[in-house]
C-alpha cells in the first residue's frame, strides 16, 4: 500500500527543484498577463468563441509511458523506506483545502503532466514536448483556451487584496497612534462583533431578495462608497463632528494621566470616526475574501480548472500587499501631513473598488458567452459538491459546542484554530504597542507597516510553494507541531527585550526589531504549515462531519480565538493599566495556550493517522 501510494506523487516530485528556483518567474508572468488582459478587456474585446475549443491532451509514446513507468517503480522503491506520517502526509496533502489557496499547491504539479496547453505539444507521433513549455506548465499550468477566464477572475482577487491591505494598515494607523495599541481589543468585542452580526444577518435577508449578481454589487459597492465619504466629508471636518479628548474625560470624570480602560473609552469617544474607520475596515477583510471573492468563484470555475486556479489565485494573494505596501511606503506616506496621505489611500482603494465591479462585470460577461454566467463551470460532478455545500446550514453558538463535543477529533481541531488565534492575538497587540512608541508619528507609522506589508506579500508568495513540500518531508504530525515551537522559540527574545525594559532608545529599537521577526514569521508558518495541516485533518472524516463540524469550528472555533483573546488583554489592562506594564502575565498566558496546542496537536496527529490508515484500507476493499 506504501509502494501505491508513493507512485502516486512519483512525477510531482520531479518538478520540485525547479518549482523552488523559478516561483519567482511566475509572479513576473502574472504581472505581464493581467497587464495585457486589462488592456484587452478595457477596449471591449469580449466577443470570443461561444464555446471554450476542446483542450489537447497530448499522446504519450509506449517508450515515454516505459520510461515513465520506471521512475514511477524506482520512487516507489526509495519512498517504501520512508515513516507512515510522511507517506499520509504525501497521500493528502493536495486534497481537500478552504478557498483552495496552500492546500492546492500540489495540484499545480499533478495537472502539470495531465493537461497541457495545446500548443505544448510538437509531435503527436512521438509526445515529445518543449523543455520551455514544459517548465511553463509548471509554473504556470492554464490551458490558452482558459486565460482569459483566469485573468478576469484572477484580478478581482487582486484588487480585493489590495484594498483589503490598504485599509486594514490605515485602520491600525488611526487607532494606534490617536487611541493606543490596547483600544484594538475594545474595539473588536465591543464594535466589530456586534457589526459583523448585523451585516451577516442584513447579508441573508439580501440572499433573499437579489440575485447573485446584484447581491454581489449589493455588497461590495457600500463599503467603497463609505471610504470614499469618510476621506471626502468625514475625516475633514473631524474636529467639528467630534468631542474634545478634554470635554469627554470630564464627563467620564478621569484625569489626562490615567490608565485603564475609562482612560481607553475616553480615546475611543474623542476619536470616534477613527474607531468607525476601523470597524467597516474590519467587516470588510472579513466579507471581501470570503462572500465577495471565493463565493463567486466557486460558483464559476469547475474542480478540474480549481487545482489549477486556486494554487495561482493564492500568488496573487501575496502579490497585492507586495504592491500595497510599496504604495504607502513610496508615495501614501510621503505626504506632507496625514490627510493628505489619506486622500491619496483612498484613491488607491476607489480605485480598487472600481476595477473590482468591473473585472466582475467583464468576467460574467465572459462566463455567459462560454458556459452558461454563474454555476456554468459545473461540470465532472461537480453537481453532487454544490449540492452539498447548500447543505452546510449556518450553525449557532449552542449548535457548535454540542456537535463539537460529540467528537474528540473535531475538539482537538477545534484546539488548534483557538491556540493560533490566542496566541498570535497576545503577541499582535503588543507588538503594534510598542511599535507606536517608535514611530508616534502618524505618518512615520503608517510607513512602518507599508514595508511590513510588502514583506508578509513577499513571503507569502515564497512558503505557498515551499510549504507543501515541508510538509510531505516531515509528515503531518510534525508540520503541525512546527507552528507552536516557531512561536515559542521567537517570542523568547520578543518577550525578553519588553520584561527588561525600553526605557532607552536602543531597548526599545531591539523590542521593536524582535517583536516585527516574530510576526512576521509567525504568520509565514501559518500559511505554510498551520492552514494546510489544520485543512488536512478534516479530510479523512466523513461527510457530515467535514461539513457540519467545520462549520462548527469556523463559528466557534474563530470566535474563541480572536474574541477570547481580546477580553482576556481587556482584562489585564483592567488590573495592570496597560498592554505593556502587563507583559509578565501575558508571558504565562501565552506559553500556557502554547503548551495545550501542541498536546492538542500531538494527540491529533496520532488519530489522524488512525483515519488515514483506515480510509486507505477500505477504499482498497472497494477495489
């Protein structure tokens, strides 16, 4: 059973030094192609074929199959020696996934020998292909006949990106710098909860009444309508419409120097239009990439294309904040005061916005002419998955404890979505804390986080490649305990520099540069271990429970996490004043969620294998 399922990845693995050393290439060819498609698309040019031309599978030659044949056994014969974590590991790493991003990865290579473009192939006769178009369809594995429907699609998520970058880092700027680091964990329990509620159930009540399309532009268009009011008539006349920091501490009966959270609220009320900002910002990175961009196209692209779409449209995932970062750095931020630079951020986002509809309208256009406008890429049975995905009713708090209770499995998963959102929750705040205290001013801030930005893109681009790879060498038990120990390892200085003090400049530039290591590879783990191995785990469960128990961890498992995290730093500025002075007991919080992931994470890797064995052992009695 060893020696079928290595031969299965046998051919993948050939491509793997080289998928390494060109990912590079690939973001230069996205840009080139999105160009042209732009151009393209913006001059009309939208009357193609009514139907897309049959793709060519090339034939294979019997010495190309031999010899393909004899690798295949040779493989199987050295992965025969290798540990059944990493041979689980290797069997599903490219299946299953949320959104298709690093789950889908592997899928580049596996379609890589399958289905190459038509005019790859130079002799029928012989099957012989290009070395240039072989390493094109490597790197980049669409078929010619569905460029252009990549590109149109590919490019709404681009400009959800990009947007989504632009406004989260002018949210943390505003807040940051006018209310303090500690007033992000007031504003998401006690502003973006709330309103995340209120537009899930708006959200459903619009389902009803609009069609997709509608619902789409129903959507997506008042959240752009608002930045641009806020930038045009809201933030200018701030200092009208808002309360003095001095008249609300009166009421509230607290003195400029004190701490806690009355000394929080009062921040909040004084500055309330930034603390808005943050909440439609917030709201929306929750709703653009999930509702407006993979609701769309799961709709449209088909299974067969998805293994090769999604694995691309993660690329550009990391691509946008590159850009956006950049945008900040070298331009937004270059202003001569802060609302300059917000006007110049929010022509970036308008126009982000405007490309967004546009892309979408040109690309359901595209979907008409072709296959039918939405639902048309159905096709392989794909019916039976739509199907059971309308199935996936939304399940209320007391719904997702009961069903996560009935089973161990789902509770560690659970574990493990919670100990990432806590953990990264504690170390996140305090980062931007004192962060500010190196860069108050506004401006120099908002720099600081464009490069930050452009670093996490970059990297992000880089482990989408090298993290299912990582992961079918270590096995799945040991990628999903290498995000806790990376945590715990870089956080040991981060912690270290803050408990000895940054009362000088340089402890508080060697905080700084510990805090922004930590962070940065913290979420490089993330992308490239934690998502796949945690997509990973549902895949040997059974229907109902892949469907109702993420589900149930998506509710709870997220809400604990993110919303957890922030009452309990609440807490802590409650009794210590704030994020900083309160570092000692946030240490021991901290290493404490750390210590119950990685048993939860260990336990689970032992029963993931139980599953993975067994569903092996049954789908061979079928056989």
């Amino acid at each position: 059973r060893v020696k079928s399922i290595s031969s299965k990845h046998s051919i993948i693995d050939t491509h793997h030094s080289t998928s390494r050393r060109l990912s590079v290439i690939l973001l230069f060819f996205l840009l080139h192609s999105s160009a042209e498609m732009l151009f393209a698309s913006a001059t009309g040019n939208h009357n193609a074929n009514t139907s897309p031309p049959p793709a060519n599978i090339p034939m294979i030659s019997t010495n190309n199959k031999s010899c393909m044949m004899r690798r295949t056994r040779s493989q199987s014969r050295r992965d025969s020696s290798r540990s059944p974590d990493s041979v689980a590991s290797a069997n599903v790493v490219g299946r299953g996934g949320d959104g298709g991003t690093i789950m889908g990865a592997k899928s580049v290579f596996q379609t890589a020998s399958k289905a190459l473009p038509p005019n790859t192939v130079s002799s029928t006769a012989s099957g012989s292909v290009s070395k240039a178009s072989r390493l094109r369809t490597v790197l980049f594995p669409i078929q010619n006949d569905e460029m252009k429907k990549f590109l149109l699609i590919g490019s709404i998520k681009f400009f959800v990106i990009l947007a989504l970058t632009l406004t989260r880092d002018n949210k943390d700027t505003m807040v940051v710098t006018e209310c303090g680091a500690e007033a992000i964990a007031f504003l998401k329990i006690y502003g973006v909860l709330p309103s995340a509620t209120l537009f899930i159930a708006l959200y459903s009540k619009m389902a009803t009444i609009f069609d997709k399309k509608t619902l789409f532009y129903a959507t997506c268009i008042p959240f752009f309508a608002f930045f641009f009011l806020f930038d045009a008539i809201i933030y200018p006349n701030r200092n009208v419409i808002q309360p003095s920091l001095e008249s609300v501490q009166r009421v509230m009966r607290i003195t400029a120097d004190s701490l806690g959270a009355m000394s929080i609220f009062a921040k909040l009320f004084a500055n309330w239009t930034s603390a808005l900002f943050y909440i439609v910002a917030e709201v929306y990175s929750s709703v653009s990439v999930g509702i407006l961009f993979w609701q769309y196209a799961n709709d449209v692209v088909s299974v067969s294309q998805a293994k090769r779409f999604y694995p691309l449209f993660a690329q550009m995932s990391g691509l946008a904040p590159i850009v956006a970062g950049q945008y900040v750095v070298r331009y937004a931020s270059r202003a001569n005061d802060f609302e300059e630079s917000l006007h110049r951020l929010t022509w970036m986002v308008s126009f982000s916005g405007v490309m967004i509809c546009l892309f979408y309208k040109w690309s359901n256009e595209y979907n008409d002419q072709t296959s039918g406008g939405l639902n048309g890429g159905i096709e392989d049975g794909v019916k039976e998955t739509k199907v059971v995905k309308k199935k996936k009713a939304k399940m209320s708090m007391r719904d997702s404890a009961k069903f996560l209770a009935s089973s161990e499995y789902l509770r560690l998963i659970a574990a493990l979505v919670v100990g990432y959102g806590l953990s990264i929750n504690f170390t996140d705040i305090m980062w931007k804390s004192i962060v500010k205290r190196q860069y108050p001013d506004p401006l120099d801030y908002q720099r600081f986080m464009g490069n930050f930005s452009s670093v996490v893109g970059l990297s992000t681009c880089i482990v989408i490649f090298l993290g299912v790879h990582a992961i079918r060498i270590l096995g799945w038990r040991m990628g999903a305990l290498a995000t806790p120990a990376v945590m715990a390892i870089l956080a040991f200085p981060y912690f270290s520099s803050i408990l000895v003090g940054l009362d000088s400049p340089g402890s508080l530039r060697i905080a700084v540069i510990f805090g922004t290591i930590q962070c940065l590879l913290s979420k490089t783990a993330k992308y490239a271990l934690f998502d796949p191995t945690t997509q990973m785990a549902y895949i040997p469960l059974d229907d109902e429970s892949k469907i109702k128990g993420k589900a149930a961890i998506e509710v709870l498992g997220s809400r604990i996490g993110k919303s957890g995290g922030s009452l309990i730093q609440q807490g802590l500025v409650l009794v210590f004043g704030n994020i900083i002075n309160a570092a000692p007991a946030l240490v021991v919080l901290y290493y404490s969620v750390l210590a119950w992931w990685v048993y939860s994470a260990n336990r689970l890797g032992s029963l993931f294998l139980a599953k993975t064995a067994m569903q092996e052992e049954t789908k061979e009695h079928q056989k």
